[in-house]
C-alpha cells in the first residue's frame, strides 16, 4: 500500500504543469507530496523516491525511469506521449497514462488566432498603428470562400473544421489512413494548411521540401502539432525563398525555443509558447485527471487512458 507519493517531473518553460499546480494541489488527498524538480539537475538524480512522474513536454528516459525506485505511474498529461520511453516503462511494468482530448477545443483556438492573425496581418497592423500611419493598411485577407487543409482530423481537427466552416471557409482533411495523394491534393489546393496529428515515425518530418513546394506561394502553414513533424530546415528555406505568405509556430522542434534560431526572426513567422496546451479550463482538466489517477493506481483500480 502506497502511503506517499511524489510528483517529480520536468517542467518546461511553458509552464503547462506548473500552472494546474494549485489546482492538483487541492484535490490531492492529503498522503500525496507534490515536488518540482530542479531543470538545472537531470532528471535521473532526481526521482529516486518518486512513485508517479508527470512529465509533461520533458524528456523521460529509460536511465529516468530506472531511477525511480518504487515508480508506479508516469501521468502525462496531454495526448502526445512522444518524450517518453514507454518500451522501457512497459519493460519495468510501469503504467503510462495520457489525457487525450482534454486540450482540443484550446488548442483549435489558438490555431484559429493563429489564422486568423496572419491572414489579417496583425503583428504588421499594430507597427503601423505604433507608428501612427494613415488608416488604410497592411491588407490582409478575409477567411471567408478560402480552403482549410487539416492534416491530421481528430478531435484537435474537428474542431477546428467546425469553427473555419462557420467562418464560411471550405475544409479538406486528411488522417493517418489516407493515401499520400490525398495530402498532396490537400497541400496544392489549400490557402492555410494547419497540422494537427501526433508525432510518429510517419509523420516526423512529414512537412518537407518536397510537400512545401506544392503548396501555394501565398499559403499560410500552421503547426499545432509537433515541431518535428516540419522539417526546420526546409522551411526556412520556403521562407528564404520568398514562399509562403505565414507560418504559425506553437510547436518548436525545442521547447522553450532557442533565442538565436533565426527563424523566429523572420517576419512573416508568428511563434506562440505552446499556447494551445494551456488555458483555464484545460488546467482544470488535467489536474483532474493526473488526481484521479494517483488515486487509482493507489488503490490498484484500473487507470483512465492508459496507454500500456
């Protein structure tokens, strides 16, 4: 029987786990100890007295996962699960728990903001407005009539199809099953091709030079899924080269970004600090769901979205 438990996690400078904190902190049961772990310090030194990990964007590896002597339960907190070395937990037995779903309606938010901002052109709007200019510019472009590419239609893309479609905009997608020309049709006919399916071995890289030459030279490309599912190197050679009218990062192939990556210097390139993980309604979710099961796995009852 488990008396204590410890959260030892990565935190990442998104702060998605650190922001639920007091929220978690309530609706633990009083014989769970929660503790942050020092980013400084690697993770492996860490964890000795951990029975639960909750790692969020952090790495977590096999060497982590044998350090943890009495380790229970890894509770990820989001749908992508790909920082962690599940082989190796499933090898040592341990549980992994995912949440997915719990952030969808966010992250198709920030991914509508992020549409919406470069189609508009915000960030230019607000240095003319700065600068106290006539009235009258940057132009943008209205949404309405225009085609949405969605790679990757799960819950993330629904909601996103549904809210371009009540904006009048045409919707095509495409999900792990159809065939590549399926996506090549999507990537040349889209205006705005938004990405939305998890990282695997398929899709890491699945944004390259071949894809970004089919599509359009004013089209507006949004990454919401994972950094690596683009490939950063050819994109910034679109961008180089005088394609793609925007580009909309919330996810970095490194979280937090680094300060001297060019790209994000480009201007026509938005970057956001993984901003559709996060929200009031999100942290509440995922405190309930990271207490329920530290509950359950207590109580050896079976774990919600258990992934092995």
């Amino acid at each position: 029987m488990l008396v204590q438990k410890r959260w030892l996690g990565k935190v990442p400078a998104v702060g998605t786990v650190l922001s639920a904190w007091p929220k978690l902190e309530q609706i633990l049961p009083p014989w769970a100890v929660l503790k942050r772990m020092d980013p400084t310090r690697p993770l492996a030194d860490q964890v000795r007295k951990a029975r639960v990990l909750i790692p969020t964007t952090g790495l977590v590896t096999a060497r982590d996962i044998q350090a943890a002597e009495d380790l229970r339960l890894v509770a990820q907190p989001a749908a992508g699960y790909n920082n962690i070395d599940v082989e190796a937990a499933q090898a040592r037995g341990v549980p992994v728990t995912i949440a997915p779903g719990y952030n969808s309606r966010s992250v198709a938010e920030v991914s509508l903001m992020m549409i919406l901002m470069l189609s508009r052109k915000v960030d230019e709007a607000r240095q003319v407005f700065e600068r106290r200019e006539p009235i009258g510019g940057p132009v943008g472009r209205e949404l309405y009539g225009k085609t949405l590419g969605i790679v990757g239609m799960g819950k993330v893309g629904k909601c996103l199809a549904a809210a371009a479609q009540g904006l009048g905009m045409q919707v095509l997608g495409v999900t792990s099953r159809s065939p590549r020309r399926d996506l090549e049709h999507l990537l040349s006919s889209s205006h705005i091709v938004s990405l939305h399916c998890p990282l695997t071995p398929a899709t890491r890289g699945l944004i390259g030079p071949t894809e970004l030459a089919l599509m359009r030279p004013d089209a507006i490309l949004i990454n919401a899924a994972r950094g690596s599912v683009v490939q950063r190197d050819a994109l910034w050679a679109a961008l180089h080269g005088g394609r793609l009218a925007g580009v909309g990062l919330d996810t970095h192939w490194v979280e937090p970004a680094p300060r001297g990556d060019p790209l994000y210097g480009h201007p026509r390139v938005l970057a956001l600090p993984h901003l559709g993980s996060i929200s009031a309604e999100v942290y509440d979710r995922f405190a309930g769901i990271l207490a329920e099961n530290i509950v359950r796995v207590r109580e050896g009852r079976e774990l919600l979205h258990r992934l092995c």
